[in-house]
C-alpha cells in the first residue's frame, strides 16, 4: 500500500463507518456505490422510512445513521415527496455475507484483529483484509476486493478470498443484489423484480421516475464450503448493471456478454489500464508535503470517478454522486468550482458539463416562464430537466447568478481549449435565451439597470439590492452575448442593442477606484457582528449559533462573495484592492460554506500571504479528509475538491486563468514545504506539464 | 323573515354550498359548527385524506371541495404533519339524514322546491324549508332548524318538521354524531369510542392533541314512521357536547343533565334571551342603508359568536372558527382589528382577549429563546401554548410587530375600560418580558437603535430596515412599559434606564416634519409596478399575478402600512401628512389582504373623503357578504368584521379613539345614503348610546 496513493483505514471503528462510507465511494461516472461493507452491520437498518423535510441547507441535520448505503446512477431521479425531484438509492449490487461454522460476519460484535481497508486512488479498488476469530475458536483471515470499472461501464467486479489459519472452517457465502434500501428515508421503487436462477441472481427495479433498472450478478462459489487448514477459498461475483436511459448515449449501450464467461483478468486489466490514463492527464505530484499529495489525489480521484464524460445529459452533483445529501442537484458548483478541472484535463468531460446546461435549456425556459419572464432562467438546484428543484424558496427565487455563471463558465472553456464550435452548436442560443431573461428581471431605477432581491454566493444575506459578484457576472454574461451574436449576425438588432445597453447601464455597486467594494448597495446597513460572543465554538458551524432571522441581519459573511468576484474577474482589480477587500471580509466570513476555504487561499497565495494560503490548504483538505469532523458522512464535497485543485493550480502554482490570458503565465508562492509542484494542463487543446519550485518554474 | 336581520339564500345552488357553510356558521363562543346541510351532500366527501402543505399565506389555494363540515372547540388542537399546531374539525353533530319512500334526500339529486334558508342574527337560529317531490311523485315540505345554545354553552338543538303534501309518505330518519371528518385532509383522531343505546348516541373521541372529547346526542322520533297526506311529524335532536378542558374554567362546567328530560321551548327561550342580551350591547342601527345595516349585524354576529367570554385560554381565531383556513390560528388581528368592538361591548370579553396572550407568555419567552433571545417574543401565529406556529420562515421570523401591537391593545384596553387593575394582575409582567426582547433584537447602529430584517403589515416586502410602524409600534410599547414599571416602583433601575434610552434612540424611518413618510428606511430602492400591465383582473389578487419573487422586489403593498400607523397614532400626524400619504400608498397598496379595505376606509372618512369611503365599505362588505367572491368559504374574515365596525364607528362616525381622548368625542362623516346611525358605546365602564345624523351627533 502506498501512502501517496491510499485512504486507510487501519482499526474497525463504528462511529466512522458512515464517513468512510462516503469517503471510499468507488465509481467510473456511471455508477456510484458507497464503501459500505459487504456483510452490512448490525443495528443499520438500510430501508427505515421517515419523513425528510426541506431545511437550511447548510444547516441541514442529517438522520443519524450508523451506516449508509449508496447505489447511485446519475440521471435515475424520482419524486419525493418534499424534496422534490432527488436521485435515487438504487439496489446494493456488492451484498455479500458470509456465515463460518454458523456464525455471522458483523464488524461489530465478531472477534476481528488486524482490520485494515484501503481505497486505492491509483486504481480505485477497495480492499479490506482482517483476521476474525469465531466463537468456536477457529481463525479465519477474509480479503474483500471490489472494483467499479472504468473501462467497462456496466460492470462491477467483487472478491473476497477466505483463509483458514486454524482449524477447518464450514464456510456459508450468499450474495445479493439488496433492495432493501430507501432514499432520505422514501420508497422510489413502484416494482421490483427479482429472480434467482443457480449462480446468477437478476434484479428489475421500475421507480417513481418511470426508469427500469436492469442488475445482475454472477457468483462463484455461493453456498456451502469447507475450508481446511490452511487452504483458502477465493469467491468472486460479477455485476451487470444497465437502465433504459443507456441507450440514447453511444457510449453506454451494453455489449450483452453473458456475465459467466467474462474474464475477470482482463476486466481487471482494462479497468486500470483506464484509470491510468486518467491520471496521465491529471495526476498533480507534489514533493515535501504527503498529506497535500494523498488529498489532492483524493479529489482528483472523485473529480474523475464522478463524472461521466460520455454523457452531456447529467453532470456532477454536489456531493458527487457518493450521498444523498442535497438530493443528487447540480448547483452553480458545476461552473465554477469544478469545471476548471476539466478544462485542463479533460476537455471532452468539460464539453459536456457545459453542454448540460445546453440539454437543460428547455427546463431553464420552464422556470422564467413560471417566474412570469421570458427566456431562460437556469434553475438554482437542477436535476435532469433543468426544473428549479431547490424546495427552499429562498435560493430558489433569489440565487438568481447561476444564469451568468453559466455563461461565464460556457466562455472559460472555450477560451482554454479553443473549441469555438461549442458557441455556434449550443452557446448562442444559450445566451439568446438568458439575456431575454435578464432584460426582464432588472429594474429600471433612476437610468440604471438594477438587480433588486438577490441573494449572492453569501447565502446568509438571501435578498440584497444590486450584488457585486451577481451584476459583474450578468454584465459579462451580456456582454458575451451581444459579441458572439453580433460576430455571427444573429439575433435581432433591437434586442441586440437592447442588451448592449442594460449591460452599459447595469448598476454595479462600487466604482472601479473604490479601494473597499461593498457586497451589495445594502450591505452597509447590516447589524455589525461580535463573533466572539457568538461563535462559541469555531469548530463548529457560526450558523448553528445563530437564528437564520438574525444572521439574516447581520454582516456574517457564509463564503466569499466580493473577494469570489476579485478571483473571477482578476485584471479588474489592484493589488491594494484585493488586499483591502480581503482584509475587510475575511475576518466577517464564517466559512460555512465548503466553497468559501478555497478561494481564500488562492487570493492569499496570490497577495503572498503564504502561510494564510496554508491555512487555508489545511482547511479545504479537513472538509472530506478529516475524520474528526466526518465531512464525507453524506457524500463528497465535490465542489471542494474542485477548490483544492484551483488552491494548488491558481493558487499556489499561480496559473494565470485561461479566461483572461492566451499563454500559459504563472505567478507562484508554493507553501514552505513543498520542494516542487508537477501540474499536467490541457491549454488550447495541448497538453503541457508545468513543474513549479520555490525558484521558478518551467513548462514542457 | 327580516331581511335586515337575516343572511338569506332563495334557491339552491352546488356551487355556493361551501360559501353559505361559512357565512352561515353558528357557534356560542365554546362551540362553533358550519353551515353545513344535516343531511350531507353527494359527492363531497368529508374524510378524504391529503397532504396540505404550507405555502403562501395570502395566495393559498385551498382544496376545491363542494361542501366542507366544520365543528370546532378553540383550544381543541393537535399537531399536523406540515401545518404545525391546529385546531381540530370534530364530529359533526348535526348529522340527520331522511328517507322518504326509499329515497335519500339530498339536495342535489332531489326534486327540491321552494328551498330558502336564512340564519336569523337576533337569535342565531339556522332555518331550512323546501318541497321534496319524490320520484314516486309524493310531495313533502321540510322545515331544518338548529341552535347552538348562547344560554347553555354545551347544548345544541336541532328541529325537523316533514309535513306530508300528498299522499301518505313511509319516513325513515336516523340521526348521527358524524366521526367521519378529517382536518386539513389529516386524521387527528387517536380513538373514537362510539355507542348507540335506543335514542342516545354518543361519542367520545380522543385526539392527537391529547383532549377528550363527548359529544351525546338525543334524537327523538328516529327511525320509521308514516306520515298521512296532511299531517306533519316533528323530529328533535338534542346534543351535549364537553371536553377535558372544561374543568378549569368555572363558566364552561357542564351541568350533567340527562338531555333527555331538558325541556326544549326552556332551552330555545334561554338562548334567545342571552342573544337579546348581546345584542342591546352591540347592535348598530343604520338607518337609510339595508346594505351596509344586514353587513354589520352579520359582522357583530360573528364576533359574539366567534368569542368565548369566558375562557382567557383562547382568543379568536383568524377565521373566528368557522373553517380551517389559517389552521384556527390566532393573530395580531385580535389585538387591532378585533379588540376595539369588544373594548366598547363587552369589557369583560376583551379583557380575556388581552389575558389570552398573559396566559400564554410563557410561549413567547420559549419563542424569544428559540431565537436567541431573552425576555418574551410573541407567535407571529399562536395556539394555546403561545408557541410560534407559522409554518413560513418570512412571517414567522421577521413580522415581529405583533409583540408591540399586544401592548398597544393591553394599553387601549386599560385606557377605555379604567381596569387599571389589569396592569398590575398581568400586564407588568407581559411589558417586563416583551421590553428585554426587544432590548435584544434592537442593533445599535450610528449612535441609533435600529431594527432590521422586518416585516411590517405589509407582507409583500418580507425583509426590511427600520418599517415605520414596527419601529412606532415598539416605542410606544417601551414607553408604557417604562412608565408602568417606573409608577409602580418595579424593575430594576438599570434595565428601565437601558429600555428608556432605546425608547429614545430607537430610529424612525422619518422625522416629525416628513410630509411623506417611508414605510421603511430601504422603501424607496425598491422598483415600480406598472399595475396595469400586472393585473389584468382586478376582481383577483394582485399576488396572483406576480411571482413572489418579483413582488418582494417591488412597491406594491399587501395592505396599509404608514396608513395602520397613522390610524393607531393619529395625534401624531397631521391631516396634510395624512393626505399626502393617503396619496401616494393608496393606488400602489393592493388590499390582498382583508385588513387592508376598513383601515383605508376610516381614513378617507376622516379626511372627509366620503365617496371614497363609501368605496372602501362596499370593498369591506363584500369580502364574507358577496356571494360571487365566496370569500366565507375557508371561514369569516373576522378581523374584517372588526374592520366593519370600525369603519363605522371610527370612520363614518368619527370616534376619536379612547387610547387618546378621555370623552366620547366624534367626527361624523356618514355615508350620503343614511340618515342616521346608532350605536352603543361602553366608555369607561359606562354603557352610552351615540346617535349620529348628517347634522351631528348626541350621546346619552
């Protein structure tokens, strides 16, 4: 096992299975599983039902649950009652339980010793070996295997070798494909199908969002055996897993290959050969600092597992696809927090995330046409249709960036790879649709265009006058959408110049000399903050300390907001600007959001401050990869490992963003202890390593 | 029949029957039943079960349902899944159901003729008479009545004469004390015991809420009988009705009378002179307007209905119990719109009004420390606990008027009444509780105290800085809390030095001089609405046409706001101040809410606007009265009702408000269409009858 390589996990803990669960989420963008055990554990049952109600979404307290299974293919959505359209749990494809001398595995009431679990990053296999002594005495030693393919989308491979250190063992393995399962506590599934013939179990799920899931599973050596001093017995099961919406997409049609006759070696074989390809274009090596290099490995690892590149029709989801948490949406997160990954990485992954936007357009005219506006408005928490999902009508209504952000980021990838003939297939009608929604949604006060009632990224200020970060997006969004229209003479002149000029005329609230720019025109009348008195405890959230209606009132920052503008848009502010802007929000900024760490640090880096970026390093990798706080419990902060990528990238490598400069350009301030940074980047269709020191840096 | 005594409908028609089960509602305080056909209807069925969910508090859509039976205790509640604590629909007691020859009557596939109904305000007594023809040609005529004893608060009676027309008619009738009710679409029954023993029935249902509640009735001349060609038989039922929560209070101790031997004419004879009795305190006598004189005798009908003299555990309901809508929640209606006609009828029911919220202080301070607050914070929405149950965040959290508006009417109560001993008995307490929240929820901002995030009355700006009447309403309630305190030597020095320098220093949105006054600092940064091009049909709500998102951003208000302000303090402001701002909210209000028309109406009065005012009484009649709006449908808007005799007694009479003026003063502007107006007025504890002309006025 290699450090640099492995999440480990080196004693049975029961108040951690939950966290790993998540952390140890394997998958190839097509189908996620949770790093559940096999066997299951006792007193987790899988399928309570309960009543999850919408609440503050950072706030949100989850049901306490001592484990969690998660089966998730994106794109398979259905109803809840509350939470609207969410993902659904699927059936657990890796159920596997084993019985010796008529005895039941359970990692919490067996004699287990020296447990250990890792998740090969490299490779994304999840291996878990331990001894287990039975009441009778006798010693077994179990190694649980499994992988999700890369290379074969459809197929999943689990083993598990048992070995008999002492005495012979009677050994009982069943294995399942478990429908047993609810998600936030609600039944999707309207039919289920099961049948068992000999060695292969098949499983027809149809759920409550009118999809038909097809699994099936081939075991070897199911049933009794006995197991002699000694010798060992090696099981091996293979899943098949398909749903109705695969044919639509080239990529995803299953090749009907009876799952009895596959080569388990060369499903192997081709499923690394696959992840090493994947980290050819991605892998990020840092020299000094091994717990910055396994968790930079960690978040590419889930940036890659959870998207699906072939398919432009879902894209990531908040927690990446590894929990239920935020019920499976897509939110702005996609764009602007993720996306840059790709762009450099995987340019044909990046199209697609973008042209997700493209698939859900008509969604997007839904939601401004149930607003009472015409054209696209994109929705805040987006499924599959584009449909506002977001249950809290406060995001929901007021959020309203997202729009621009799309288009930003629709821009950012085109500028980077040079795929120009995105803007002509989807861009321009993209932005058509959105500008004639922004043309309704300003105000006309005093010969400015105002943005009135909008909430920023700072979700705890929900409906400010004129937001910073908001109006500088929908400006640029405009501005895009007048120059590419123009340049390809479509678009009609009046609306043309109608845009041409709500863009002039959009109120921005600071002029460009301002040394300090306030959030919004209204941010100054917010109640000052004694955080101190406050924030009893800064381990925790500031907003569990707080009632929403006072937070609401106050200049509690939950991310960045100005300063996420001042990373955006560089070239349009000072030095001293970002320096001022920086030091005014900061210390106001609760960091509640898991959105918020990275930023900071990059701005830090960029002003020099380094050992305030290496705090912040420190706090993005804690977000998922630090037990104490079991971020991971509910899925992946998927949007932070986007972050620490930009932190590493934009930060402390300084790469100048491809929005704003055609070469590649570096500015570096890397943390003390690194010796050196080794960054593979895709730039105008190109791949380039760049590898950054403290005395410079060179790009080949 | 008295038409100006009378609500009165001519022919049946399916599609008012739920209009008329509100408007037509009967109750004694303690006990309230709609008024719903003894027989039931087809195709309306009473226990379906569905999610209601919380939404928009004004726009809600309730269920289309052709009929809806309504029978309420206040104080019976239970929680429901979404909505929070909420009154209970119980059995209905008036259930009676006639066969003739073997066809069921029912009003809607019968052969009915010369159908009228009309309940009698002078005595609350429920009348039904019509034809039959049944298939087989036989004509009966059916005369329904009904009571709920004003005399003997657990006692109901209900009366049917068929009178044979032709032919001798085969009658079969049988009476129930219908279970098979749900409130809101949910089940707040945990166990119904019910019993039948020759000519009693009873029922005892336990609730969610954890009340018992009996209900026995005693039908006389059920089952078969034939009626000869010309003859009539007569068919009584008597129902006796108590709850576990009666014990406490001596007035509400039922008497165990078998209701058998109680004597029916004794029974109607108590009731209706308990009726005259109310009404001698209450009755206004219009003279010159039929209209206007049916509308308010059915406004003071339901306030002495919907309030229980006796019981200081209950208030009235937003819907003075007589449907579902608002959950039979209680409001800051009682205090402002509502109080004033019981502080000048009925003293001792107003002083159990201002008690309720004492009785219930213990709720608020819960609610303040819910929120992070000392002292005492009162429900946006009570129950009986005083707890917040408004299911909308925007309400809930931000309206918070309504713990200054108690002290206010505590105030005005204390002033017109001469109870000083009200103070010290509960009102130092409730001011000592109420001031430490407020000392909490102020921000001290530029040398000011300031309070952000408020609702005002107008609901249609959810977040604002600093409303107009929030921040008038709270000095006035430091004030009398500093006064009180100070006079009677308690409190601790510091604290009445603390709330006296926020009383002093607390910001108001304009300054004594405005000519127009901001209904809150931030009112001017919000956009125009162009009405026109909105509302396309000014007979709906205006928040109909608009989402709420962009009604947020907007100037267009729910109802008066400034306009309140000057109504509740109209020393302050000066009768240029008044039309100027009369002016400008006027055509940019809405009046989506019922609280809106009488407040504006008043007013244009005052200002000698008598047209105007005319408009705004037909706008207040119509809200519960027009049967083409069906506004009774979920209940009466009884805060409207309270509106309608203010209109008449503060408007188009000019009463000058006892919290300001020592004696009866008046400023008459009556409508052009009467001649006269009489009403009787109690001034500190003296019973004076006012009798004004377009000539002028005299009391005695």
């Amino acid at each position: 096992m290699n450090i640099n390589w492995c999440l480990y996990e080196n004693s049975y803990n029961g108040e951690l299975i939950k966290y790993y669960e998540g952390l140890m989420t394997q998958g190839n963008g097509y189908l996620h599983v949770r790093g559940s055990y096999e066997e299951g554990i006792s007193g987790a049952v899988q399928d309570e039902e309960y009543d999850r109600k919408p609440a503050n979404v950072t706030l949100e307290k989850h049901k306490k649950q001592k484990s969690k299974w998660g089966t998730y293919i994106p794109g398979i959505v259905g109803p809840h009652p509350y939470l609207k359209t969410e993902t659904i749990n699927l059936p657990y494809i890796f159920d596997l339980k084993v019985n010796a001398d008529g005895e039941e595995l359970d990692m919490e009431n067996c004699q287990i010793e020296k447990y250990e679990r890792y998740l090969n990053l490299l490779d994304g296999i999840l291996t878990r070996s331990f001894t287990w002594k039975t009441n009778k005495g006798k010693v077994l030693k179990l190694t649980f295997s499994r992988m999700i393919s890369m290379a074969d989308k459809h197929i999943a491979v689990q083993t598990l070798t048992i070995k008999a250190e002492s005495g012979d063992i009677n050994i009982v393995v069943t294995g399942d494909i478990n429908t047993g399962v609810r998600t936030n506590g609600f039944n999707h599934f309207t039919r289920i199908k099961k049948e068992k013939q000999d060695d292969i179990t098949r499983v027809i799920t149809e759920t409550n969002g009118g999809n038909t899931i097809t699994m099936c599973s081939y075991l070897d050596c199911e049933g009794e055996n006995v197991i002699q001093q000694g010798e060992q017995l090696k099981i091996t099961k293979i899943i098949q897993v398909s749903t109705d919406r695969d044919e639509e997409i080239e990529a995803l049609k299953e090749t009907k290959e009876d799952i009895r006759t596959l080569d388990l070696d060369r499903l192997v074989e081709r499923h690394r050969l696959k992840w090493t390809e994947k980290w050819r274009a991605a892998d990020i090596v840092i020299t000094g600092d091994n717990h910055a290099q396994l968790a930079i490995r960690m978040a590419i690892y889930h940036l890659i597992r959870a998207d699906n590149e072939d398919d432009p029709r879902v894209a990531i989801c908040a927690k990446g696809h590894a929990g239920e948490g935020y019920c499976g949406r897509y939110f702005w997160d996609t764009e602007i927090n993720i996306l840059p990954f790709f762009i450099h990485t995987n340019p044909k992954a990046a199209r697609n995330l973008v042209k997700f936007r493209y698939m859900t357009l008509s969604g997007a005219k839904e939601n401004a046409k149930n607003y009472g506006y015409k054209g696209a408005r994109y929705a805040w928490e987006s499924s599959v249709t584009g449909i506002e999902e977001c249950a809290n009508w406060q995001y929901a209504d007021h959020e309203i960036h997202v729009t621009a952000d799309i288009i930003y980021a629709m821009e950012h990838y085109v500028k980077a790879t040079k795929d120009v003939g995105f803007i002509e297939e989807c861009g321009l009608e993209m932005m058509k649709e959105t500008a004639e929604y922004w043309a309704e949604r300003v105000d006309e006060i005093d010969g400015q265009y105002q943005l009135l009632g909008v909430m920023g990224p700072d979700e705890y200020l929900p409906m400010t006058r004129n937001n910073a970060f908001t109006n500088r997006m929908v400006k640029f969004s405009l501005e895009k959408t007048v120059q590419y229209l123009s340049e390809t003479n479509q678009g009609q002149k009046d609306q043309l110049k109608k845009w041409e000029t709500i863009k002039e005329r959009l109120r921005l609230p600071y002029k460009e000399t301002d040394e300090l720019i306030m959030q919004s025109d209204d941010f100054a009348s917010y109640a000052d903050v004694n955080f101190d008195e406050i924030w009893k405890d800064r381990s925790r959230y500031f907003g569990e300390f707080i009632s929403q209606e006072k937070n609401y009132r106050s200049k509690a920052l939950k991310q960045a907001d100005v300063l996420e503008m001042m990373l955006l848009f560089p070239e349009e502010f000072t030095e001293k600007q970002l320096i001022a802007n920086y030091d005014y929000y900061e210390p106001i900024t609760t960091h509640d959001s898991s959105l918020s760490a990275a930023v900071h640090g990059i701005l830090a880096a960029r002003m020099g401050r380094v050992k305030e970026a290496e705090r912040f390093l420190d706090k993005v990798i804690d977000i998922d990869m630090c037990p104490d706080k079991c971020g991971a419990e509910e899925g992946i902060h998927i949007a932070n490992c986007g972050g620490l990528w930009q932190l590493i990238v934009y930060g402390f490598a300084g790469l100048k963003s491809a929005m704003w400069e055609d070469n590649i350009v570096l500015n570096p301030c890397l943390p003390r202890e690194w010796q050196q940074v080794e960054i593979p980047i895709m730039w105008h269709g190109e791949r380039k390593r760049v590898v950054v020191t403290h005395e410079g840096y060179n790009i080949n």
